[in-house]
C-alpha cells in the first residue's frame, strides 16, 4: 500500500475484549468420544457466537442449523501495533529515502477525542453522556501513517 501510496494512512478499528457467551438456558457441556461431559469454561480470546436474535451460543457448529451467526474475535491491538511496528522498520531499511512510519495502538474513546474531538462534543446530550465515548469501552484503534 505504502509503495503505491506513500502518502496514505491506515485505520483499523476492533473489538479489543468480548464478554463470555450469556448462554442462558444453553449448556456449556461438551461430549468427548465416550460420551462423557466435559464442561468447557471459555477462554481469554475465545471467539463470541451470536445470532441475529441476540441468542449466544457455545460454539458455531452447535448453533441451530437455520441460525445465521456472527462470530466475532477480539483483536489483540499490542501485538498487532508491534507485528506493524516490524514490518515498517523493515521496509524502511529496504528503501535508500528512509521513511518513518508512525504506528500507534489505542482505546476507541482517546482516538476519537483525538482526531474528532468536535463531532464528539456535537453528540454529547444535555448530561454530558456522548455514545461515541461513552459507549464501546471495549473497541480500540490502531493507526500507521507516515511520519
């Protein structure tokens, strides 16, 4: 991208953390090949499945066969700022003109107060409450760009 457009910057925006599944009345319990239950506590980056009703389901392949699922993974924006950080560095030391590239890793609310502090305050309701910042605790945003 940079090679085409040296000019051009990159925005990802992701979920950093999901919460565990609400399975309700859902059973966490898996079956091994003797037919024993296991139950299965879900881990820190396991994928969240959900389906367009909202209903939470312990893995996709246990999900109704007509229920149309997302399957949403949290984004580790560390490593992946760090995994950017190194390929930047080296490109730059294949290149003769040495560019800097900027990478930088943070929480959705900071990158908005950041670079659209006016529309944030433009949202904000008579209490101070805006959706922008206020909401999504949970989504951060990783920028490269030329320095």
């Amino acid at each position: 991208l940079f090679e085409c457009r040296p000019n051009s910057s990159v925005v990802f925006a992701d979920f950093d953390w999901l919460p565990p599944p609400d399975l309700g009345s859902l059973s966490t319990a898996q079956y091994d090949s003797d037919g024993d239950v296991s139950f299965v506590e879900p881990a820190m980056g396991d994928p969240l499945v959900t389906d367009m009703d909202g209903n939470d389901h312990p893995c996709y392949l246990t999900s109704p066969p007509d229920a149309l699922c997302d399957i949403l993974f949290p984004t580790n924006f560390n490593k992946l700022a760090a995994f950017a950080k190194q390929l930047a560095y080296a490109q730059s030391q294949n290149e003769t003109k040495r560019n800097q590239t900027s990478v930088s890793a943070m929480k959705q609310r900071d990158f908005l107060l950041k670079y659209g502090s006016d529309e944030v305050n433009k949202t904000k309701g008579l209490s101070g409450y805006s959706p922008l910042i206020d909401d999504f605790g949970n989504c951060s945003v990783l920028t490269v760009c030329p320095s």
